[in-house]
C-alpha cells in the first residue's frame, strides 16, 4: 500500500468516527485547510516534472474528492442526526388540553355576531355579504345618496387613489348597505337578509373608530309596512337583551336610502349609576331603519310598485357595549389581552341565544 492510500485511509476512517460536527470541522481542516495535509500533497504538484505529475495528479486529486464528499456527507448526517434528537426532546402532546392561561377567548364583537345570526336566523332571516372594498355606485349613488351629500366628502369617506381606465371611484365601504344592494340585484324578492361585517369612516374617539362593525337588515316582499319593522325591531332587541321590558320609541328622521324613517330609541334604567336596557327612566338610541326608498328599489330594477320593504342599521360593537357593559369602544381593538380575558367568552360557550328567540 502507497502512502496516499494510507493517508486516504486513515482519513476516510476519522471521519467515519467524527460524533460531533465540530469534530468533523476539526478534520476538514487538518486535511483541506491552508496547512491541511492533502492540501500540502496539492502544492507539491508544481515540483513534479510533467511525467510524475501526470501519475500523481490524479491520485492525489481522487484523494481530495474522496476526503472532501466523506466529509460533508458525514456533517449531513450528524447535523441530521441532531435535529432528529432535538425534535423528540421538543414534541408536544397535541391531543393535551391547553392550561388555562393559553385556553384562547372569543372576542365579544364575534360573540355579539353569532347572537345576531342565531335572532333573525329564527325569524327567516339569511345572513349575506359582500366586499369592503367598493365603488362609489353600490356605496352613495344607488342608495340615492346625492354628489352633494356630506357622506361622501373626503373627511367622513376613505377613497383610493384614482386608477387608470378604472372607471369608478373606489372605496372602503361606508356602512353594509353595498350588501343590501348587490343582494337586490343578484336574488329575486321575497328577500329577508341581515349584512354584518367591517366597516370604514374617518372617525375616532371613545365611541367612534375608523373601523367598526355594523349589521344591516333587509325585507323586500309584497305589502310590507312599518308595523313589520316595528315588530321585527322589537323581537330583536328583546331577545338579544333577553328581557321583556324592552320599550321602543321610533323618531322621524332622514336617510336618504328610506322614506319615511325613523331613529330608534330604547328605553334604560339606572341601576348603581348605570344604564341598563329596559324599562324608560330614559332613552337611548340603538339604530336607524326606515321604509326603502322608492329610488333604492328601482336602482336594483324591481318595481316599486310591486314591491316594498324595510331596511335597519346598528353597530355590533356599540350593541355589545350596551349589553355586557363596555365603556370605551376603543378598547375593542387595542390588543390587550387582559382586557380579552375580562370581557371575552369561553370558546366552547354555545352563543347565549342558540335557543332562538321562542326559547
């Protein structure tokens, strides 16, 4: 055996009984290195005359390929190895229950949403949506919002910046009635829809946010008159509040997208110096309805003639303050999960009203 082959030996054998990766650095540069010893066989190639160097070129070559892939495939196999070892030390048990502090809550606006579903679900009601990015069209224009209206003024509406050949102002939705809208045009009446979901407007403090969640509601069908908002009004607030004593007053007022409408006001009592709903110590208001707007119906192309309806509004959060008692809406979005953990709800809690509003 020539020295080159025993040197190959010697080398392939430490590598194959390296256990650590640094060890196996450790060889690669005693035999690779800058004063490694197969990279000093290398530099003895320019002594050589042509004809030893056409021998010993290649066996000394082959030595270096043989040292250098015995090397990396062993670090592959160690650093392999080492994972493998750390990925079984750090396995979880998924089947586990979480300890209590990593049990996640639900936030009371999805609490508040279900609450919603399960109501007016019970009354025939579908639940619809649509996008919250919208054209100015589905969002003013076929709700008989004039050009003139101060909803649709810059401080009150986040607009996007006009794009090439687009054709339409762009924005983020103002309130869920988009929804209402598309759903005219797309379902043939009778309708009975509610449109929860995120909504935008220029607005902040410790009852508006820029972004806050509404719910709208819609019936669309023959004969339809305020006796039926006022009563489907009135079921709703009774159930999602659970009492009785739950007392309406409807107020004029003016929307553009119904005629006649009305604020809706429910009574409150104080009770150690809160406001709690029922009774009418005093009023407070909670949404806007009113009757759809002849225009409305026939920009979605049905015949008003035909056709009636009722349309209301209301924020989800503002309704979720008024019912489990929260005192700053924007506390809603701050991220604190200790304000999560005070007002939040058990995630395996049935929504409070999956009985329905007969039970």
């Amino acid at each position: 055996m020539t020295d080159l082959d025993q040197l190959r030996d010697d080398l392939l054998a430490a590598v194959d009984s390296a256990t650590t990766p640094e060890a196996i650095e450790s060889l690669r540069v005693s035999a690779l290195g800058k004063a490694g010893s197969v990279t000093g066989l290398l530099k003895t190639l320019g002594g050589m005359s042509p004809e030893e160097r056409q021998v010993q070129g290649p066996r000394i070559h082959a030595l270096r390929e043989a040292v250098t892939a015995a090397i990396g495939g062993r670090k592959a196999s160690l650093e392999r190895a080492g994972l493998d070892a750390r990925l079984a030390r750090e396995t979880l048990d998924m089947t586990l229950p979480a300890a209590a502090p990593l049990a996640g809550t639900v936030h009371p606006v999805s609490q508040v949403m279900d609450e919603l579903a399960e109501i007016f679900a019970d009354l025939g009601f579908a639940v619809a949506t649509g996008p919250e990015i919208e054209d100015d069209w589905h969002n003013f224009t076929a709700l008989n919002i004039p050009e003139t209206h101060p909803a649709r003024a810059m401080h009150d509406t986040f607009y996007f910046p006009d794009g090439e050949d687009r054709g339409k102002k762009m924005l983020l939705r103002t309130h869920t009635s988009p929804v209402q809208i598309r759903t005219m045009i797309n379902q043939k009446p009778p309708i009975r829809i509610i449109a929860p979901g995120r909504t935008y407007r220029s607005d902040s403090d410790a009852t508006h946010t820029p972004m806050f969640h509404q719910v709208e509601g819609l019936v669309i069908d023959k004969g339809i008159t305020l006796g039926h908002l006022k009563w489907t009004l009135e079921t709703f607030l009774k159930a999602f509040f659970e009492r009785d004593d739950v007392v309406l007053r409807l107020r004029p007022s003016y929307f553009p997208f119904t005629e006649p409408s009305a604020e809706v006001d429910v009574g409150y009592t104080m009770v150690n110096g809160k406001r709690v709903i029922g009774g009418s110590d005093g009023w407070m208001e909670v949404l806007g309805s009113g009757m759809v707007h002849p225009k409305v119906i026939a920009a979605c192309g049905l015949d008003p003639e035909e056709w009636q309806g009722f349309a209301f509004g209301c924020g989800i959060d503002r309704l979720a303050m008024l019912k489990y008692g929260m005192d700053d809406l924007r506390a809603f979005f701050d991220g604190d999960i200790r304000w999560l953990k005070h007002y939040g709800f058990s995630t395996l809690d049935v929504p409070t009203l999956s009985g329905g509003v007969g039970a």
